[in-house]
C-alpha cells in the first residue's frame, strides 16, 4: 500500500515505537550447557539481549547461585556491566566474588530495595541515564528476588507496626512494573534475570489448574517473560550411585515452564557440588545418552557420529565441542527422560508463609534503617 511508507516514518518519529522486529542481537550462557538446552534449544547460548527471564523455586534451591554465574559469563564474554538489585540480602560481596563476579565500581553497582515502587524506580533511572549517556556496553540486570519485595501499603502498615499482607495489589503492581520494564530494555544492549519464590501446590491448585506440577507460580510474572524456569532440588552425596556418603552439594532439577526460543518443559538435572560451584558439562552425559548422540560400550562412552571411544573422566575440549554440536543438529529433541528418574523436595512453603517472611525482612529493614525513606526522597530531589 502506498502510505505505507510515509506512516511507518511518522510512527517512528514518536518515542518507543520501533517498527522492526528483530531477533536478539547477541546470548550469553549460563556457564551449563545442558542447561542452555532447554533454554533455547541450544547448548551454547542461554540469554538474550532485550528479554526478561526468571528463575523460580523454592527457598534454597540455587536460583540467586544459577542467576550470579549468567552475570559472570556476561561480564566474562560480553564485557557486560552488572547491575545487582537485592531485597533480601542474597548477593553480598563474598558470595558473588567466590562465583566469580567481578565487584569493581567500573564493573559493577550494588543496589538494595525493600519495595516494589523503588524496583521500579532503580531500573527506570538506570536505563534513561545509559540512553542518555547513549551507552553502548551490554548490561546484565540480576534481581533477587521479586518475592521479598513490599508494596508501598505493606510499607506504611509495617511502619505502623501492623504486619499486613497486600497480595492483591501486589500482583498487579508486580504486573505493571515488568510490563514496563520489558519496554524499557528490548532496544537497547540489556539483559535482566530475575527470581521469584513458589509455594507448594495445593490439592485445589491442582484441581483448578493454577499449579506447575507441585508448586505455584506468581501468574503476576509469566506474562513479560521469555524464559521461566523451574528449579528445584534434591541432596546430592558423596558416592559413585549418588545415594550414600557424606551430602558434599546439591542437585538442581531444571525445567523451563515457558520459553519462546525452543520447545517448553524440557528438564535437565545439573549438580552443584559446594566446593567447585558449576560444571559446564553438568548434564550434559545424561543428554546425550537421551538423544543418542552418546552410546555405552561397556565401561567406555562412544560419540556415535565420530566413533570416537573413551572414558568420561577423559573428555576433553574437542570432544565437548562434537558432542554440542551433534545435540544441536537434532532440532526437534525433547529432553527430559533422564531427569524425571529424580524426586524433587518438596518445600513446605506457603502463600502465607512467604508473605510473613517478606513482611519480617521489611519489618527488620526498617528497624535498622529509620532513615530510608528520607534517603530515597532526597534522591529523588
């Protein structure tokens, strides 16, 4: 049609319309490439420039650990700066530098909140600021975590001394704010990871449909997502069966419930020993076994398209490298079988219960810090 050209230049004339539609410009990694798999249907990128994601489980199993190592191959193969936005005290100094991330000023900013308005509010002063500098270097947001931060009527009552939940305005401030940012970031050089608390499917959760497997997902959250991933865990101990000896880490249990790149609901089960941190070929044998680009041959394994025999403990570089790319010619591959052998622990969180946590974080916060309130109005100024 003849306008066509002439109304897609006056569109473009008006802030944040953009008339292209292009994929992300660049990935990175998780540093695991099992993991990436099911991400993007690729065992070497995981996360892409402009896009949200999320990392949901339970207390304690290794979304802030999971969501730290993508911030250390950003920094590492993109030269990204790291913005870490913290309500609950999960990303202090030590725990990030012994994962690897790089704490320098020029690297790095460190940022603590307590509600939602002032989430928002970090995030929205960041990125006008990079445009405004028209910056050009990638950026890796990390937030951890959506579920301990108030609302702004959870922060007057706590002031107040009255610990009242808000989870109805909650969810729709939670909604507004990730629907914004998604605008916020999508042209420029800028990935965001986020994490989110579930509670333990009820039998009405199941019943109703509101439940992913055995837990529940803020529904707040899914909408501005391109990656929500499951994560759970089980004990992973000291012996060749995996079942006795001393518990010397964790096992994470991966499923991406929602993603936009490849086929959903894929799993991996990735071990996280507490004295190495990840391993990039962390589930990866398992995989390869699943889509039969590995075989047995007794106590050896053999890369079926190369014929190439050898123990496991001797993999090397270019054997990596085959066996990644044998994975990812198989471009309908459902991954999974492996992983559902694995029982998950079952958190005995509730809906209540994350919420009386969050209330007595803020509740401490404020006690400690009378002045932050003050603090942020003058920032404002």
């Amino acid at each position: 049609m003849k306008f066509i050209k002439a109304f897609k230049k006056d569109l473009q004339s008006t802030e944040g319309i953009v008339c292209d539609s292009t994929p992300p410009t660049y990935w990175s990694s998780s540093r695991c490439y099992a993991f990436n798999k099911i991400l993007t249907g690729n065992c070497r990128k995981a996360f892409a420039q402009g896009r949200i994601m999320a990392f949901v489980g339970p207390s304690g199993s290794g979304k802030s650990f999971l969501t730290v190592n993508a911030a250390v191959d950003a920094q590492e193969s993109l030269g990204a700066f790291v913005l870490a936005i913290d309500s609950e005290n999960a990303l202090d100094d030590d725990f990030v530098e012994k994962i690897g991330l790089d704490t320098s000023e020029e690297n790095y900013l460190y940022v603590s909140v307590v509600t939602i308005e002032h989430f928002k509010k970090t995030i929205s002063k960041f990125v006008k600021a990079y445009v405004a500098a028209e910056e050009t270097r990638p950026v890796m947001i990390i937030v951890d975590s959506l579920a301990m931060m108030l609302t702004d009527s959870e922060f007057t009552q706590l002031e107040k001394g009255e610990l009242k939940g808000d989870q109805g305005q909650r969810a729709k401030q939670m909604k507004s704010v990730l629907k914004g940012i998604v605008q916020l970031i999508k042209n420029h050089p800028i990935q965001m990871i986020i994490t989110d608390q579930v509670y333990a499917a009820t039998q009405d959760n199941i019943l109703n449909g509101t439940a992913d497997g055995l837990w529940v997902v803020n529904p707040a959250i899914r909408f501005s997502l391109s990656n929500l991933v499951m994560i759970t865990k089980a004990k992973l101990k000291d012996g060749i069966d995996g079942t006795t000896g001393e518990i010397v880490g964790v096992k994470m249990k991966c499923e991406a419930i929602k993603t936009r790149f490849t086929q959903p609901f894929q799993k991996v089960v990735i071990d996280v020993p507490y004295n190495t941190g990840i391993n990039k070929t962390s589930g990866l044998k398992e995989v390869a076994f699943e889509l039969d680009v590995l075989q047995r041959k007794g106590a050896y394994v053999v890369i079926k398209s190369t014929q190439d025999q050898f123990y496991w403990k001797d993999l090397n570089e270019q054997r990596i490298d085959q066996i990644l790319t044998d994975i990812d010619s198989i471009t309908n591959a459902v991954i999974g079988k492996s992983a559902d052998e694995y029982e998950e622990i079952i958190d005995q969180s509730t809906q209540d219960s994350i919420t009386k946590k969050r209330l007595a974080n803020g509740k401490s916060f404020i006690d400690n810090n009378p002045n932050y309130l003050s603090d942020v109005a003058q920032m404002e100024e």
